[in-house]
C-alpha cells in the first residue's frame, strides 16, 4: 500500500468519525490520536486502526460497539476487500490485491525518490556536527558523529527540510594558542635548539611536520633561543608514578608553565606569531576536511569562530540590559539558573576575557539570526553538562529554547574479536578515523556507527566489520542488493529480458505469505524514513533495511525466480516465465528501496559481491 493510500485510509476514518460526531455518537471536540499500523498476521488483514479503543471513553461506550458504529460509517473504498473487528475493538482492514501491489508501481515510477516526502517544505534546519578542535586529525569517536550528523542530515531532507550541515571552526581561544606554541617549540627543534617539550603541549607527529615545512619555507627566520621562550615561565608540572601506575602530581602547575610559554613566544614573535598559528590551523583543518570527504561527509558552512569576535560584546550587552548579568569576584556571570541551570555561567574573567561560554552564546543567537527555524548539534556526550547553560542563554534572549535540540553521542570502543583495541598510545595519540577507514572501509564504519541509538555506547568488532557473512549486517544488506543483480545478469545471459508489463499483469501469483510480508514491508519505507527523521533516529533506517534484506534473502531461498529449464537447455512454460516475471518485478523492487536506504545512509550498493 503506497502513502497515497495510507493517507486515504486514515481520511475514510476520519469521516466516519465526522459522521459520528455529527449523529452525537461522539462528542464534536473529540480529538483523533488513534493509529493505523501494519499487521504482522496476514489473517489480521494488512492494517489494523484502534480508533474505537482511543474513542470509547469519550462515547461512553464499549470499544466493540463503537468499532461497529465506525464500520458502519465508513465511505465505501475500492482498494477495501474487507473489514473486521477483531480483540477488544481493533478494526483490521483487508485490501484488495490491486491496492496491495499498488505500492510496487509507486517504487517504479519514483525510483530513487521513492519515500522521499515534502512534509516539511519551506523549513530551514541547521544540522552543526563533528565541531572538533582543529589541533588534531579526527579519531575514532568523531567519526561516530560524523556518521550520524550526515546520515540524520540526508533523512531530514529526505522528508522536505532545508538542511544546512554545519562545521563549528574551534579556530580561537586558549586551545590554538597551545597549538601555536607547541609548533613554535618543535620549529626551534628542528632548527638545533634543545627544548624541554611542555607536557601540556601536542605532542603529535603532525606537529613536527608542520615545523619541518615552515623550516623549508623560512629557514631560521624566527629562530629565539628556548632560554629566551621559558624565562621567568612557571615550573611544568612534576609527577611521581605510583606503584598502581598511576600519577601523582608532586610540584609545578602544567597550565601555568603553557601559559607562560604562550605569553613568552608572543612577546618574541610579535606578528610572526600569527605565522606558526595559521600554518597549524591551515594544515589541521586541510587534513579534517579531506578526510570527511573522503568518509562522505559533506557540509555547506564552515564556520568560523573567530568570525563572531564582533558578536560577543553585543550579545553580552543584551543580556546586561535585560538584568541577567552581575560581577562576583571581578568576575562577569550570567544568570543561568533563573532558567533551570544548576549553576551561574561566568561570561567574562577577571582579567577582562570573555570566556568560551560567551563565544557559544554568540555563535547560537547568529544561527536563528541566520533564519534557522530549527537548530540540531550533534555533541559528544561528555558535553550533556552544556546543554542547559546554551539553552539558559537562548531563552534570556528570547529565543525558544525548544527550537534548539542537542542529540549527544556516546563513546565508540574498538574490538578485535574478544580482545579490546587500546584507544590511544602512550604519546597519547588516538587510533584515528582514517586509521579505521583504511582498515574497515568506509560503509561498514559508516553503518555500525548509526546502527545503535547515539545514547548507546557502540563496541565496534573490526573483524566482524570485515566479514563476509550474515553476522555482518552491513554485508548482508548490501549481499541482498548484489543478489538482485546477479539474477538480471543471469536472466540476460540467457537470452531473456525482464517484462515489467507482464510482470504487473502476472502479480497476483505473488500470493505467499513471505510475499505477502515483503510487499509489506516495502510499502513501510516511506513510514521508516518519516519516522527516522523526525525522531533523530538513523538507526530506525539500518533496522528497517536489515529486515528487508533478511526478509528477501529468506524469500530467495526458498523461492526460484528463474526457471529451472534455463540451465537445462529446456524451453520454460508460459506458467514458469509468467512467475518468473512476477517475481523479477518484486526482486526488482526490492533492490529499488534497499539502494535508496543505503545511500541516505551513505553507503553504496554493490552489483556484485
């Protein structure tokens, strides 16, 4: 049953339900929440309404007798074979066999627009994902997020949304200035000089590339002595190592001594600072951005924070002259918990810097300034602290805090059958995303990372990832379209053709029941894809086509599509090529929506396997 009719349906109950409410049967202010489902039972017919059971109170009625007044009062419907009222007052609708292949034609006629739906034309929703500090290549958990911000992406343009994705640039702040000393120290390595690297630092290979080509570009142009870079800087932090392996700090600060080192290499730079700043964030974010690209991640915006310097003042301003500012200990907070935070936010320090907080609040009134009428971020879930303060903010600016939802995704742990793969080395660099693409592949990353709620912590098996079997979902869904494939090329290297016309003339042989439930299921996809979107669920996607795939390599089996007379040299029958024909249709079909599921999930659909 395609859309169209299941639309129609709820309309024939909707107008029985006028009928009712004009007989006085039910109240005229009763409001219709009932649902109209699929049937898992073929002896329950193909859809099942409890409107009768969400109805009853309100006629003070049994749901039976009401579901027996409803009947009654439906319009008269071709596409209906037959109602009956089954339990305490379900009403199962049995369709007719044209209205039940009805949803083939729409797959064939649609073809890859097939589930695609305009019901939320004309909105525009920011989807802000990924987001990670530029002072690094992307690890493992990152491309979690990456996975489920494209993914969630396509399914909301796939139901009408105008989507913007959106990379938040990280690119100011404390956390560069600790990137741009940290090369400045390992160009003064390359060049000779014996620096003692701060263990606050990056310590990272790629960092000392990024010395090595400003060494070839400028020779020892901005070569200081380390002596001149660490004078008067406070002492590292010391540790002793216990004798359970842990550290325990003994003397020193580490964020003063970075801090120091900062100030110092500033001093010494002047402008040439700004030269080891953007050559680190240049050659970081050219790493991110070829790597999502190559994991088929794509965004519109990439944006920068220090494009909102300008922004922060203002937003500040608002939000004194609305009174949700005050000084405390020379410091500037804001009132957060007059809107449900656990604690005041401090906006500006003492020593007169605004803090990242302000820098959020700043970047968020821009996004609804830009005209989003819904904004998404995609966050790690170390960040479920966050969410209330952003929200605070967003409503003392009279901004709906509801029209920003913040949808956090758990940590990734990578196994190697039974055995846990250590998440980073004892320099303390990560196993990375193109670490894992290079070994998995790009679907298999991309699909177990979507395949479990982004609240769910997801245990990544490499080795089944790379498995050919049904154990492997990724391979078995993408088998199932392959499958499809390789009997079209049999039947073509037999010298027969599909005949889509006398396989819709021949349908109704489709009459089994594992027929029955895969025509079923197809007509569901666009339900599937409504329902994934709007819940910020691509995992309801990833469920759906391992059904669908599992349901039709069941169907293969059991079911020969090309006769058996080809390979025999035999001439088929009429009877033999009639099922063959219907059944290439439902095949066909079936491969039509299983590639149109995998690619709003990114991921491809093989020909062959």
């Amino acid at each position: 049953m395609s859309q169209a009719q299941i639309d129609t349906l709820a309309t024939l109950f909707a107008q029985a339900i006028q009928t009712l409410q004009t007989e006085g049967a039910l109240p005229a202010d009763w409001q219709n929440n009932s649902q109209i489902t699929r049937t898992k039972d073929a002896s329950h017919g193909d859809f099942a309404s409890n409107i009768a059971l969400t109805a009853a109170k309100a006629a003070k009625t049994n749901p039976r007798q009401l579901a027996e007044k409803i009947v009654n009062a439906l319009p008269e419907n071709q596409d209906i074979r037959q109602i009956e009222i089954a339990g305490p007052g379900f009403i199962n609708v049995f369709l007719n066999s044209d209205a039940k292949f009805a949803v083939l034609e729409d797959i064939f006629s649609l073809q890859d627009r097939f589930g695609l739906s305009d019901q939320f034309d004309g909105q525009k929703i920011q989807v802000e994902f990924v987001s990670a500090n530029p002072t690094s290549s992307l690890h493992v958990g990152h491309g979690r997020g990456a996975a489920f911000g494209m993914s969630l992406s396509n399914l909301l343009e796939a139901v009408g949304y105008e989507v913007t994705r959106e990379y938040y640039v990280n690119d100011a702040g404390r956390q560069m200035d600790i990137l741009a000393t940290s090369t400045y120290l390992r160009y003064l390595e390359v060049n000779g000089e014996q620096v003692t690297f701060p263990s606050n630092a990056y310590k990272g290979n790629y960092v000392r590339d990024i010395a090595e080509t400003l060494k070839t570009q400028h020779g020892a142009s901005y070569v200081h002595s380390f002596e001149q870079v660490a004078k008067g800087v406070p002492q590292d932090a010391q540790f002793d190592i216990k004798a359970d392996g842990e550290k325990e700090l003994v003397s020193g600060d580490k964020e003063a001594h970075i801090d120091g080192l900062i100030a110092n290499s500033k001093s010494l730079l002047g402008n040439g600072y700004e030269l080891f700043l953007n050559a680190a964030l240049s050659s970081i974010l050219a790493d991110i951005k070829d790597d999502l690209n190559e994991f088929g991640v794509r965004y519109e915006c990439w944006f920068s924070e220090r494009s909102i310097d300008n922004e922060i003042e203002p937003v500040l301003q608002i939000l004194d002259e609305k009174g949700y500012l005050y000084e405390k200990d020379g410091n500037i907070w804001f009132r957060s918990t007059d809107f449900g935070d656990e604690k005041d936010r401090v906006v500006r320090r003492a020593n007169g810097q605004t803090t990242y907080f302000a820098s959020d609040i700043a970047y968020h009134k821009n996004k609804f300034d830009r005209g989003f009428d819904k904004v998404i971020n995609v966050w790690g879930a170390d960040h479920h602290g966050y969410v209330p303060r952003v929200k605070a903010a967003l409503s003392a600016l009279g901004i709906d805090d509801n029209r920003l939802d913040v949808v956090l995704v758990q940590f990734v742990a990578l196994w190697r059958g039974d055995e846990k793969v250590p998440m980073s080395s004892r320099s303390g660099q990560f196993v990375t995303l193109r670490d894992l693409r290079h070994e998995v592949g790009n679907d298999p990353a991309r699909f177990y990372y979507v395949a479990r709620k982004p609240e769910v912590h997801v245990d990544f098996d490499l080795e089944l990832a790379k498995s050919q079997s049904k154990d492997n979902q990724v391979y078995y869904i993408q088998y199932a379209h392959a499958r499809v494939c390789q009997v079209l090329e049999k039947l073509q290297a037999s010298g027969l053709a599909v005949d889509d016309a006398v396989g819709a003339q021949q349908q109704n042989l489709l009459s089994e029941p594992n027929e029955d439930e895969l025509i079923k299921l197809l007509a569901g996809y666009p339900a599937t894809l409504l329902r994934a979107a709007t819940g910020y669920e691509p995992h309801v996607l990833t469920n759906y086509l391992k059904d669908l795939a599992a349901l039709y390599h069941g169907w293969y089996v059991t079911n020969r599509i090309l006769p058996v007379s080809l390979t025999s040299g035999e001439t088929p029958s009429q009877a033999e090529l009639d099922m063959m024909q219907a059944r290439l249709r439902l095949s066909k079909a079936v491969k039509q929506v299983l590639a149109n599921g995998l690619s709003l999930l990114g991921l491809s659909a093989p020909t062959s396997m």
